[in-house]
C-alpha cells in the first residue's frame, strides 16, 4: 500500500531561524516559505528526493498544532506516507472502519500536497498521514 515516505513535518518554535539553521548547516535552502493564515501557520518547504521535509511554525497557540508543540515541544509532528491513489486508499480504509480526518486538500505550490490522515479504531491516538 505505501509507496514512499511522502512527507515529514517538524514543529518548531521559530520557522526562520530553524531555515537559518539548516542553512548554515546543511548548505539547503527552502524550496518555498510561505504562511498559510487560515490556518495559522507559517511553513518552509525543503525537497530531498522525492520527500518533502515541512517545517511549520504555529502562529496561534490554541491551534492543534500550537498545542502540540506547547504540549510536546519542538520536532517531529508526522510521517505521512506516499500511495498510489490517496483518494481510493482513504475510501478503503474508512469502509475498513478507519475514521479520516483532513479533506484531501491541496497545499500551496510547489508540493501539490493531497493530504489525509486516518486514525484506527484498533490503536486509539496512532495517526497515520496518507499523501
């Protein structure tokens, strides 16, 4: 079912100074930043292979993902894993009795990211991101 590991998303406290970091670190700068409002979020967006490396930053700490990092700290947020047709395989899941979350929806250019997330009844609190 899974084709590749299709994204990782790291939270971070400061967006720009983890882009700075790497920078200098790694010699990589981001394929895009951007900053999604509606959802309170300012991202950098790096291209290894055919992984995308997202970096978020919360800009609302009552957000999900303003929680979490309060709650978790800094670092990894997901894996989400590649599939052919996410679509088919969200439907086939949910007919599994998988709830889903996350509409599919299309991220800014360039990553055309289709993004699902699905939570299994058998293992409550394990996610696991379908792209």
């Amino acid at each position: 079912m899974f084709t590749s590991i299709h994204h990782i998303h790291y939270v971070v406290r400061n967006r720009d100074e983890m882009v700075e970091y790497i920078r200098n670190t790694f010699g990589m700068e981001p394929d895009d930043l951007h900053v999604v409002e509606g959802r309170g979020m300012k991202d950098a967006l790096y291209r290894v292979g055919e992984t995308l490396i997202e970096i978020t930053e919360p800009l609302d700490a009552d957000s999900g993902i303003g929680q979490h990092l309060a709650d978790h700290g800094p670092g990894v947020y997901h894996v989400a894993f590649g599939v052919e047709n996410v679509r088919q395989v969200a439907a086939d899941l949910a007919a599994k009795g998988n709830r889903l979350r996350g509409r599919g929806r299309r991220h800014a250019k360039p990553t055309r990211l289709h993004h699902r997330q699905h939570r299994t009844r058998r293992q409550p609190g394990v996610v696991v991101p379908i792209s």
